[in-house]
C-alpha cells in the first residue's frame, strides 16, 4: 500500500477554464522543481498531451466506469515516483453515467474519492458574485465523503467583482485559493471533438508558460501544493494492458493520434516494439510488423490527403492478405470504402471494409461502449467484453460487412456501431480502454 498525494481540478461545469488552470498548475509546479504526475479523470485523449507538455512527464487517465480495480490501480501506480500528483476532471465535478441508478457513476468525483485527492473548483464567477458561493456550497456538500480544498475564483471583471464574490465564499464558508481577472487570451483553440491537437498548437510552449505566470501572480501556489492529500491504495504493476501484436505498426500523425497513453505504455512494457508511421505523409507502414493499428483522429480533416494517399493504400491492402488490421473511430473510417467530407465530397479510402461514413450529414455520438466480441479483434477473443468510449460526428451511411461485436451504452442499450469484421481487418467506432477480462 502507498500514499499518493494530489489535487483534483473540477468545475460545475464544461468551458469554465479549468484546462487553462490545470496546464498552468503542472508548470508552476515544475518550475517549483516539483516532480508532477498528472492524470486526465474520465475518457479523453487530447488532455493528456497537453499535460505532458506543461510539465514533461506522460499524463494517463483514471476511469471508474471503464476501469477494474486493478487497471485503475496500476495506472495510479505512475504516480510512486512523484511529488504531487494534479488530475484535471471531465465535465461538471458529478457528471457521470446513471448505470443501474447510481448517479455519477464514471465522474471526477469518484477519482478523488478514491485517490483521496482533494478537489479544487475552478467557478467562472462573470455575471455573478455572492451567488457564487451557493454553487461553490453545492458542490462542497453535495457529497460530503468527497475531500474539498477550495476553489479558484475565474473571469472576475474588477477588484470590487473580487471582492464581492470573496465575501460571499467567505460567508459560505468555502476557501477561495485564487482569484483570476478576466483575459481573453486564455482560451484554448477548440474544434468540433474540444481542443485542438497539441502538436498541432502553434506555440503550445509559450502559451503554457503564460498561464503559469497569470497563475502565480493570481493564485496561491504553496497553499495548493499543501492541499494535497492521498489515501492508501493497494500498489498495481502487472495490470497494463499487453500488446496485441509484437511488432506493431501504429499510424501517427495529425489525422490519427488518438490513443489512451495507458494501452501505448503496457505494450511497451511488455516488449513490444511501436514502429509509428504517416499515413498523411504517405509512409507505409512497417513491412515486417505483425500488426497494422490506426487510430482515431481527425481523418474527415485529410480526405483527399488520405485518399491520394497511393503508397499508404496500397501497402495496407498487401498487409491485409496475411496479417491484422485494426482501426478505432477515424482508423476504422479509412479503412473503409469512402468517407464524406462536410462539404459532400466523396474520398475514397482504403476499401479493406465496406463502411461509407459521411460528415454531410452530421450525428453526433458520445458515450461509453460496452463490446462484446462476435470476432477476434487482435490481443482479443471471441467472447471477450470490452469497455470503451465512442465520440465522433460521422453518420454511416453503408456497413455491410459482418458485425464485430455487440455494442451497448452505459446503461445496456445496444447502439448500431457495431465495428466490422472482413477476413484479417477489424474496425470499431469505439476507442478501447480495457477488457473486462483482464480489469
């Protein structure tokens, strides 16, 4: 059993700055000489580059709904060589699934509930002041088994602004850690899935170096870092996920990238050799590698990049006579026969599924994804239950190949991105967090 000490940032809500407060953080602390662990709570894989930009070290996330105990534990294991840990939430602090009733189920709260990391809400206060501290309130009390270090008061227009809303907290009984006046250059550029890339920030650097600076001039650093707190937890090392393959050709690139740093780092560990290649530069992928593996990304970006793409197309397809080909969300797109873009131009893709998606007509799909497998996938049988999350705006417009697997939401409901299977190609809308099997 080990101790962890950390701090959770949430908020009530989305779009109330808590990324800008969490990069700022990791680098303060950094600069402290610090040596951070940050984790994302919940499913997302565009944070955690960013986290590992602002303080040089791999960011993973922790998910109570798609994660075993021993998953989760080993994940948190990451932090045995830290001095603090910093996890940035998802959502609102209690937003989660409903699964068999139990409100928030998959939400921040239980992270820090079962870290034992205090949380540290971050409550945008513009148009607004005294009231703010009946949501602070809320929130403190909503859940009085969830630890609650204070909050930072963000977008205050004026010292009388601070002042009140200082007032009403006080009042309320609730710490105020910091208070951050109003800047418009705070905002992170976003896109239709949140953030944009962070390789594909123009100087992400400089930028995080900013609001470092805003945030020890607006907030108390030392009281922070002395909020940390952690519970015991049972020591996790063997519970990564192993590799599907030994050597495993991974597209990597503006188009696909995203992939749950925790699944990179088990195959890693288990001595499995990643050769990343382009498929926007054209690259093919690795002759001798065992397995093909793409991502998901922003393919819908890169239509006709992708399916001028001849080199790429043509070495997968070869690939594809003997070996496995998995995709997730955008990988599983090119792989398959056509994607439209959102101006109704068709790009032909790699034609080894028969999936015609479309971003014409947009759906948006978001949840978790519960899969059992009616085919192999690779590193996984038939029969095996797998738990993932799905986020995209594509609408399929033909799927004819055989269904890959069973695929509910959250609460059982089957949902009809099933994934594809044809001969050693396998495709899900879903990007793979766990298996049940092996949580």
């Amino acid at each position: 059993m080990t101790e962890r000490p950390g701090i959770l940032i949430s908020a009530p809500s989305s779009g109330t700055g808590k990324t800008t407060v969490m990069l700022g953080l990791l680098r303060a602390f950094a600069e402290d000489g610090l040596r951070v662990q940050p984790f994302k709570s919940g499913p997302d894989y565009i944070d955690p580059a960013f986290h590992q930009a602002a303080c040089g070290r791999a960011s993973f996330n922790l998910d109570t709904w798609a994660m075993g105990p021993a998953l989760f534990a080993a994940i948190s294991a990451e932090a045995n060589s830290a001095d603090i840990c910093v996890a940035e939430g998802s959502m609102g602090l209690y937003d989660g699934v409903a699964t068999q009733g139990q409100i928030g189920f998959g939400s921040s709260a239980e992270t820090a509930q079962a870290m034992g990391w205090p949380v540290v809400l971050v409550v945008d206060v513009s148009g607004q002041a005294q009231s703010a501290a009946a949501t602070a309130l809320g929130f403190q009390a909503y859940n009085p088994d969830i630890p609650f270090a204070g909050v930072i008061l963000n977008r205050c227009a004026s010292p009388r602004h601070e002042r009140l809303a200082r007032l009403g907290m006080e009042a309320a009984g609730v710490r105020v850690l910091g208070v951050l006046p109003r800047r418009g250059d705070l905002t992170l550029p976003e896109r239709h899935l949140g953030l944009i890339q962070a390789i594909e920030h123009p100087d992400l650097d400089a930028a995080i170096a900013g609001y470092a600076a805003f945030l020890k001039e607006h907030v108390d650093i030392a009281a922070l870092r002395n909020a940390a707190q952690g519970r015991e937890t049972a020591v996790g090392a063997t519970a990564l996920p192993h590799p599907p393959a030994q050597r495993i050709a991974l597209a990597q690139d503006a188009a696909f990238s995203f992939t749950y740093p925790h699944i990179l780092e088990g195959w890693r560990r288990a001595g499995a050799e990643i050769t990343p290649f382009s498929p926007l530069a054209d690259e093919a992928p690795d002759p001798s590698a065992d397995l093909v593996w793409l991502p998901g990304g922003y393919p819908e970006l890169h239509g006709a990049t992708l399916a001028a793409a001849a080199r790429f197309k043509t070495a997968l397809r070869t690939h594809a006579e003997t070996r496995p080909i998995h995709g997730e969300c955008g990988g599983y797109m090119a792989l398959g026969a056509a994607l439209i873009d959102k101006d109704g131009v068709w790009h032909e893709m790699a034609g080894l599924l028969g999936l015609v998606t479309s971003y014409e007509k947009r759906k948006f799909h978001l949840g978790y994804r519960r899969a059992v497998l009616r085919a192999g996938l690779p590193g996984h049988e038939p029969g095996t239950a797998l738990r993932g999350h799905e986020f995209h705006y594509s609408t399929i417009l033909e799927q004819p190949d055989a269904p890959l697997a069973e695929v509910a939401d959250a609460d059982g409901n089957p949902v009809p991105e099933t994934g594809s299977a044809r001969g050693m190609v396998t495709g899900t809308f879903f990007h793979l967090i766990s298996a049940e099997d092996a949580a």
